[in-house]
C-alpha cells in the first residue's frame, strides 16, 4: 500500500522502477501457498529485514523533501527486494525441516 501511495505522491514513480514490482510479487506468490500450507512456519524477524524497514521508511520522508532521489530509490528497491529474497529462502528452508521431522 506504501508503493501506491509513493505513486500517488509521484505519477512517474511507476514508469521508471516498474521492473522491482514482479521480483516482489513473484517472491510473495511464492509465500502465499507456503504460508497456507503450512500454517505451523512463523515468520521469522531476520535483522537484515528489519534494516530494509527502516531505510524503506527513510524514503518517504527524502521523496517528500526532495523529489525523487533514483540512486537512492534504486538502493531502498534492491534492499527490499534481497530482504525478500531472504525471507522466502528462510521461510524454504523452514519448509524443509518441517516436511523431514513429519515424514
């Protein structure tokens, strides 16, 4: 919801960084089954995410100030987007140990 209020905020956010947004909703189809299937995983709270949170929340503020910053923006997409790609790798491998302990 962040991302289409920035798009609000700034019609020519979309057109320029489109190319994030299907890593980060291929990544979250990939985590919608896990987390239906296997209601037992939790979520797990890794510190490299909590990191990408808080530069994420650090943009709103530098768009609103200073327009639209691409070097940084670029930064704040592609630490997001390897937070992602760490959490559904965390969330496999929990996967994994959970389906080796119930076979």
């Amino acid at each position: 919801m962040t991302l289409v209020w920035i798009w609000q905020l700034f019609p020519e956010f979309f057109p320029r960084y489109w190319g994030y947004f299907p890593v980060l909703v291929g990544l979250e189809l990939y985590l919608m089954p896990m987390r239906v299937r296997y209601p037992q995983l939790t979520t797990p709270h890794l510190q490299f995410g909590r990191f990408a949170m808080a530069l994420f929340l650090f943009l709103l503020p530098v768009l609103i100030v200073w327009g639209n910053v691409p070097l940084f923006v670029h930064a704040v997409l592609i630490v997001g987007a390897a937070s992602k790609v760490q959490l559904v790798l965390k969330i496999g491998q929990r996967r994994r140990a959970a389906a080796t302990v119930v076979d």
